[in-house]
C-alpha cells in the first residue's frame, strides 16, 4: 500500500510487530494478514522461472528487509531438495510459469514458507538478475511447459 507522509513524499505499509492485546474491533474497518513472528537470521527469496529455481539468501537483521534496501546483502544460495519439490508442487498445483517465494531462514536452516508472489519482483538482485532474465527468454521463446 502506498502511502504519503503528508509532505507529499510516498512510503510503504511494513511489516510490524503486532500485540494482540492492543487489537480492538477497529481491525474490522478492513482487511488484515496476521501472522505468527518467525525467529530468523535471514530472509530468502526463491524466483522460479518455468522449471528453473534460483534462491538468494537476504541478510540485513530485520523484521521487514523491504524497508532496507541500502543494508541488504545478497548470496546466491542452493534450494534444499525438500524445499524445491514443495515450490514445484505449489508451481503445478497453480498453474505457473513464474513465482516469487519468500521464506525466513531460521537458525536451525529451517525454510519458514510466507508468501509467494506470482509477478514478484526479481532484477533488484543483481548476483541472480541474468540468470533470471536468460530464463525468462528461454522460457518465452519456448513457449508453455507441457505438464
């Protein structure tokens, strides 16, 4: 959600730490995504392209890394095998060519599913930039997968 700070200057809506005991009715005005605080050390982000999977680890030590660009660092990291059939399940299931899913990485390496983005952003990342676009071409002049 964009928003203006009253200065004509836009900003985002990040995640934020909720207490449930501060909620009351008006969170019924509208709609709302509540979800349970993982204990992270870092964020990943998976771009699937077609059959093609490309996961970078996000480091910057925050709730929200979107917020943050200017502290993020990158890795280009491998997808465990678990991890990747569960992406390429949710890609057959949906019908996708494309996704972006976004995962907290936990101390103990465990892969925390949040969201995927089915036209999420990719070529902020530059250590995966052109892997992703030379898939992204592949992928077009190929046409569709066959199931």
């Amino acid at each position: 959600m964009i928003i203006e700070d009253g200065q004509g200057v836009a900003g985002m809506i990040w995640a934020n730490t909720v207490d449930p005991d501060e909620l009351d009715e008006s969170v019924a005005a509208t709609a709302h995504m509540f979800q349970a605080r993982v204990d992270k050390v870092a964020d990943v982000r998976v771009t699937v392209v077609g059959e093609q999977v490309f996961a970078v680890r996000i480091d910057n030590g925050r709730l929200d890394w979107r917020a943050h660009y200017p502290e993020l660092t990158y890795t280009l990291i491998p997808c465990p095998p678990a991890v990747r059939q569960a992406i390429t399940s949710y890609m057959r299931v949906y019908d996708l060519l494309f996704g972006a899913f976004d995962f907290a990485l936990t101390s103990d390496n465990e892969w925390v599913f949040l969201e995927c983005n089915p036209n999420g952003q990719w070529a902020w990342i530059a250590e995966q930039e052109h892997l992703v676009a030379d898939a992204l071409t592949d992928l077009l002049q190929k046409g569709h997968l066959s199931s």
